[in-house]
C-alpha cells in the first residue's frame, strides 16, 4: 500500500518536473523583452547614427519588441558581445565574422552586394598614401615607412595587407609579428582603430602609408570628407567576400527566421547610404562556405606568428 502510494507521489512529481521544464521552455522564446545590435566602429559613426537608428526601428515593429544598439570600441569587442549573449545581431567584417563563428557560433544571415547581385558582393583592400609622398608609388617602396593598420581582426585593415606584403617581399620571410613591430620591417606601427581613422591620418601626414576598404574610401570622397586628389592608391587586393551580418546562434528559431527575413528583404535606401557608403547595397543570402579562404588565410597568417 504504502509502495502504491509512494509510486503516485513520485509519478505525480515527475510530471510537475516535466511541466515545469516544458513551459519554462517555451517561456525561454517569449521572454525575449529585447533585440540587441552592435556594428564595427567603423560603421558605427556619429554621421551614421539616424541611418542605424532607422533600421532599428523598422525592426522593432516587425519583432514586436525593443530593438537596441550596443555601442563597440573595437573589432573584439564585438565578437564578445555577441559570445557573451550581450548582443544579438551583430554587422562584421569578413575576418571578425570568422572568429566569431569560430568563438561565439555566429550564424551569418545575410552579406552586403550592389545592386543585391551576390556577383557583386566583394570589396578589396587598398594601401594607400598621401599624393605628397613621391617617393611612395607601389607596395615595394613601402618598407622602413610608417603603417597604420585598423585593427588585429579587421580583414582588409590588416589580414589581407598582411598577406600582401610577406607575398611581396618573399626574401624578407615576414611573420605578422615582424609587420606589427615598430622596427621590424616599418620604421613604426600603429592600429588606427577604424578605416577612416587611418586614412586621416595619412592625409594629415602623421603616418606614410595606411590600408582601407575600397568601399569606405569611396564613401569618404563621395561625402567630401577627403578628396580624392590627398591621396594615391598604391595597391589593391583582388576579390574580398563582404560584410555579413549575422545572428546568435541560440537565439529561438522563430526570432531568427523573422530577423532573416527582415534582413534579406530590408530596402531603406537611407541605412545603406548611411551605414554602408551607397545606397544600392543590399543584404543578399550568404553561408559559412563564402568566407572559407579567409578562414583558411587567418590560419596561415596566424601559424607564421
């Protein structure tokens, strides 16, 4: 009798256990009270900062809750937030994307293309320095000058000009290591911190020589904030897969579909004037698969250390 009872005392707590647990699940996609965003400083201007805040107010009232932005010193700071859970969606660069994949489970949803054609969804990595320095007309004039590059994990800032360089002077057997030490292979080294940064920088002639993406020295010389006579290109990369955006990995499945497809569909002419430098870019559908050669590149580069 006793045995009987116990074993309907114990089924009966079972099945509280279980209730609680499924309904604490299903609560778990409900309670999200608000969405976070984070961009690269470099996309994360002042000028920028209505464009952001647009978008972000589209969202809400597609997500029917609060749509934030978490502001973002730095390239790390972003793949934190979004491993820490401090961030939901998060605009990165090819290379940041990558760690981030790799570090938080960052699931890319969508990546950026003129004219929302995926042939077009590449930029490259320029050098550039100023038109006064006539003794600086190509990558081989480049060593014992002053670089600045962007930041550690900026792909075109500093993977792709990285690779480039040891590419360029094969006899010198760079390390990045060697690139990023003052005397080494430049006479001094610095990290700019984001794009327009170090392109101000050789404008104003406080470093020699500075890599940018195309696209973010085209939006500066569009806005007139350089002009395109300050300063010489004297190396381009070929092809870099562009900026995606991307999502939590353990965020609800219906929350990310919904983000997707806003996302992918998003047609504010204003936020990619604004945030992106031109205004027929586009979000178009993008996979881990897209950025396999900077994964495999960051692993080379990082092993030569």
């Amino acid at each position: 009798m006793k045995s009987r009872k116990l074993f309907k005392v114990c089924a009966l707590l079972m099945l509280a256990v279980m209730s609680c647990l499924l309904f604490s699940g299903c609560g778990g996609q409900s309670e999200q009270k608000k969405f976070v965003i984070t961009y690269l400083p470099n996309e994360s201007t002042d000028k920028n900062a209505d464009a952001r805040k647009g978008m972000a107010g589209d969202l809400s009232k597609v997500l029917g809750i609060e749509v934030t932005e978490l502001v973002s010193n730095d390239y790390n700071a972003v793949i934190e937030a979004m491993r820490t859970g401090k961030a939901d969606m998060a605009y990165f660069g090819p290379l940041s994307f990558c760690l981030a994949y790799e570090r938080a489970g960052a699931e890319p949803i969508g990546m950026i293309a003129k004219d929302k054609d995926k042939k077009n969804a590449t930029y490259k990595s320029v050098l550039v320095t100023s038109s006064k320095n006539t003794d600086i007309n190509s990558i081989q004039d480049i060593k014992g000058k002053t670089m600045a590059f962007v930041d550690p994990n900026s792909t075109s800032g500093n993977l792709i000009p990285s690779a480039a360089i040891m590419k360029a002077f094969p006899g010198e057997k760079l390390s990045m290591d060697d690139l990023h030490t003052n005397g080494k292979f430049f006479q001094a080294v610095s990290f700019s911190g984001k794009h327009q940064a170090g392109l101000a920088a050789v404008v104003k002639g406080d470093v020699q020589v500075a890599p940018i993406s195309d696209a973010i020295l085209a939006a500066e010389i569009n806005a007139g904030r350089v002009s395109k006579d300050d300063v010489k290109i004297i190396f381009a990369s070929d092809p870099i897969p562009s900026e995606p955006m991307a999502l939590r990995r353990d965020l609800p499945a219906e929350l990310k579909e919904k983000v997707k497809n806003f996302i992918l569909s998003y047609d504010n002419a204003a936020y990619y004037k604004g945030v992106m430098g031109a205004e027929d870019k586009r979000f178009v559908e993008c996979s881990i698969e897209d950025y396999k050669g900077i994964i495999d590149l960051n692993k080379a580069l990082s092993s030569s250390k």
